[in-house]
C-alpha cells in the first residue's frame, strides 16, 4: 500500500508598494558608484537603508488606537458634576 504524499502548504502573497523619490544627479550618480562598487542594485541598498533607519527610529512609534464613540472622556464627567 502507497503512502500519501503531505503536499507543502503554499506561501502567504507578499503585497508590494510603489515609493517614488526624487533625487538631484549629484545624489544618484553617489548612489549609483555606491552600488558598483559594493555590487548591488539600486533598489536593494535603498530598501536595505531604510529597513536599517526605522530599526533605529521605528521602535519607539505607537500606532494609536481608535476610540469608540461610547466611550467617556475624563472630561465629560467633569464637565457633568459641575453642572449639577
């Protein structure tokens, strides 16, 4: 009797963004010679720049979380024991 074979579990779709910048001919012809000489491309030493800034700044950001509308403020029930 064969052995089913388990098949391997697909891959979760990486979802890609599109950035464009702008940069003078100074700064591209640095980043051009930049990855000449360390042979790599463009897009990855940009993409590997900025995953190494927001390991140094990105670890302090707190995304806020939305309030519902039902939720009582501190300054609601101020306002409303002065009131009476």
């Amino acid at each position: 009797m064969a052995v089913a074979k388990k098949k391997k579990a697909k891959r979760k779709k990486i979802k890609y963004f599109k950035f464009e910048l702008k940069l003078s001919k100074p700064e591209k012809e640095k980043i051009l010679y930049f990855c000449e000489v360390k042979k790599i491309t463009p897009n990855k030493m940009i993409k590997n720049a900025i995953r190494d800034y927001m390991k140094r700044h990105g670890s302090n950001l707190k995304r806020q979380e939305p309030v519902s509308e039902k939720q009582i403020n501190i300054f609601d029930v101020i306002e409303q024991t002065i009131e009476c």
